[in-house]
C-alpha cells in the first residue's frame, strides 16, 4: 500500500470541545445514539478523546474534527485536523 492510501484509511470524527486546558491538547466529546440492546429504546452515548491541538487554537464549545493519528502519547491518539465552528 501506497502512504496516501494508508492516510485514507484513517477514521475521523466530529464533536464538541469540552476542556481545553491542557497545553497542544484539548478533550473532544462525541456522542452517539445507540439503541440499548434490552429494552430497544434510543440512548445517548459520550466518548471523550484528547486531541492534539498544535497552536491551541479551540477553545470549549468549539466544533472540530478529529483525524486518527499515530499515539502522540499515552492516551492520545487523535489530531484536530479542522476547526468546523468557532464557539462565541
């Protein structure tokens, strides 16, 4: 495989800035509608990741978006590809 494939296989998500008081790094939350498996009705799952944020440019309540990267430490292995709403 070709590196610009291997880029294209990489998993990226949206979700909203919740901590940014990290240095080059803030916390993403996403979250998600599931169905629960017994009683079949909607819930709402939050997964947190930390994102490397180079300038540090977010700040909370942004919306950004989240590429899978290689582990820049040891629980962070997501990089703020862009920033889709900056928060007022």
């Amino acid at each position: 495989m070709s590196e610009s494939t291997t880029r294209n296989l990489r998993k990226t998500r949206t979700g909203l800035v919740v901590s940014d008081k990290m240095d080059k790094t803030v916390v993403v939350a996403i979250a998600d509608r599931v169905k629960h498996p017994l009683y079949k009705k909607i819930v709402k799952r939050t997964k947190r990741y930390k994102a490397h944020d180079e300038k540090n440019e977010c700040g909370i309540g942004d919306t950004v978006e989240i590429t899978e990267t290689r582990p820049l430490s040891k629980d962070k292995n997501w990089r703020v590809s862009k920033i889709i709403t900056k928060a007022k």
